[in-house]
C-alpha cells in the first residue's frame, strides 16, 4: 500500500500535530515547526519536545516531516536575509533531531539580481553550513520548484548542480508533482512519466528521492504556476495520477499532500482519492 498523508497544522501545540494527523488517518504527515510566515520562533521547551516524540513514537506514524517557513531565502545575495536563513535552517535540522522527524523539506530560494551562479555558491554554502552547524542524522530534503523567475530549483540540472558541490549523505530530494509539471515536466500520461522520471534519474539519481509532495496542478504544463489542485482535477488530471500511483518505484516513496480544502473536498477526501487510485493499480 501506498504511505499518504497531509500537511497538519501545530496550533495549540505541536503535539496537536501527531492527533491530528492520527484522526485523519494518515500514514505520514508534514508540520511547519515554527510560523511559516515570520522570522522569529521561541525555542521549545523539553516538555513539548518531548510530549510530540513520545506521541509520534506511540501513533506508529513514519516519517514526519518538517518544512522549512517561507520567509528564508538561502539564495538570497542580501546578507542580512542570507544569515539569517541559514541560521533558521540549522536551528530547524536541530529541531528534527530533537523531535524525532527525519527529513527537513527545504525550497532552494531565488537569486534576485545576481543570477543562478552567485545564487548556487550561496545555496551550497548555506546547505553545508545548516548540515555542520547539527551534527545529526536528519536529512535535508531540497524540494523542486514551479520554476518561476529567478527561482533555484525548477531544473533537474539546477538541482544537480547543488548536490554536485554539496555531497553529503545527508541531502535528499522532496519531488513536488504540481512543481513538476508546472516546470514543464510531463506526467499526465505513462509516456511522460517514464520521460521525466528517466531525466531525474540522469540528472540527480532515482537513489536521492526521499518524498513526494503530491499536489495536483491547477496551471498548464510549463506555465510555472505553484497552484495546487486536488488529485486528480487538476491539469495532471485521474490518468495521471492513476499512472503516478502505479509506479513500481514512486508508489514507494511517502507522499504528502499540499491540497486545498474547499467545498469540493477536504484532506481527507484527498486522501482517500490517492489510496483509491493506487488499490485501482493493484487489482
Ligand atoms: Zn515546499
Ligand atoms: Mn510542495
Ligand atoms: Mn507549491
């Protein structure tokens, strides 16, 4: 069976994350450890770090997953934004280690100004600073892009460029199937798939994929909108998903969904969908 889960809110605690995720009946699941949308986070005391392990260790749940906020920008050529993103990301792969989450999911960042050269020397020293500066097992996950202006990460070679200098057991990748396909990589059909996934294979190693955002997508093929859509009524659309979740080597990977709860469906019903069309695949 396929490992599904979705990205489950810490509010009133971070522990509230593990009973949320166990009431929606998820197989893995994704938290921001700290807001998304500032800078600023408190350290957690080792009661609260402790009540989420012990709740995540007792559920049974694999893996949790922790995504990077979105204020840091480890591209970013303004130092003061720069530091202070990676200090973030090495506080944040601490915080994994403590809390018992063995993957950080982190977006690339964008090379305002100065382009994709200065932009990757900054990415790759800021990887390898957050990885020295904890000396844990938790790996960084670098996550595919829509490939919007100036962003890092919408290529297989872009990616591939980064872990060529990086080299570290401790860096794995997080595909994003919306991202993906709004990039211009096909997936719609088994052709396609097959296609792309040769490509990533050629480019960064089937061997570095850890986990799969999964999120249909609302934009064209190419047109690099990041706009999630539920599975399967997006533009990746039911054949797609249907071949997605048939793949010998993708239907192994956890998946986490990024969807959106509107009146046509909730996490749960986005759920259900994929465990439907990946049972469809296994009569
Ligand atoms: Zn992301
Ligand atoms: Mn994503
Ligand atoms: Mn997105």
């Amino acid at each position: 069976m396929v490992k599904v889960g979705i990205h489950v809110s810490i509010a009133g605690g971070l522990d509230k994350a593990v009973d949320r995720a166990v009431e929606k009946g998820c197989d893995d699941f994704q938290i921001f450890s700290r807001n998304p949308r500032g800078w600023s986070s408190r350290d957690l005391s080792p009661e609260e770090v402790k009540r989420f392990s012990d709740k995540l260790t007792a559920s049974g749940i694999f893996p949790a997953v922790d995504h990077m906020p979105y204020l840091p920008n480890l591209a970013s050529p303004k130092d003061d934004v720069y530091f202070k993103s990676v200090e973030v990301l090495s506080s944040e792969l601490i915080r994994c280690g403590g809390l018992g989450i063995p993957y950080l999911v982190t977006h690339l960042g964008s090379h305002t100004g100065v382009g994709f050269e200065d932009g990757l020397s900054r990415v790759t020293e800021a990887v390898k600073d957050g990885l020295s500066k904890s000396k844990n097992e938790v790996m960084l996950l670098l996550e595919n892009t829509a490939g919007s202006k100036n962003s890092m990460g919408g290529s297989f070679q872009d990616i591939a460029a980064i872990l060529e200098v990086v080299e570290s057991k401790r860096v794995g990748i997080c595909l994003d199937t919306c991202h993906l396909f709004a990039a211009g990589y096909d997936i719609s059909t088994k052709e396609a798939l097959e296609k792309t996934l040769q490509e990533f294979d050629d480019h960064i190693g089937m061997d570095k994929l850890r986990l799969l955002h999964i999120n249909d997508s609302k934009g064209a093929l190419g047109s690099n909108l990041d706009r999630h859509e539920h599975i399967g009524l997006g533009k990746i659309g039911e054949v797609g998903f249907a071949t997605i979740l048939a793949h010998e080597t993708l239907r192994n990977i956890p998946m986490v969904l990024e969807t959106p709860v509107d009146a046509r469906r909730d996490d749960v019903g986005n759920i259900l969908a994929v465990r439907d069309m990946a049972s469809r695949s296994e009569r």
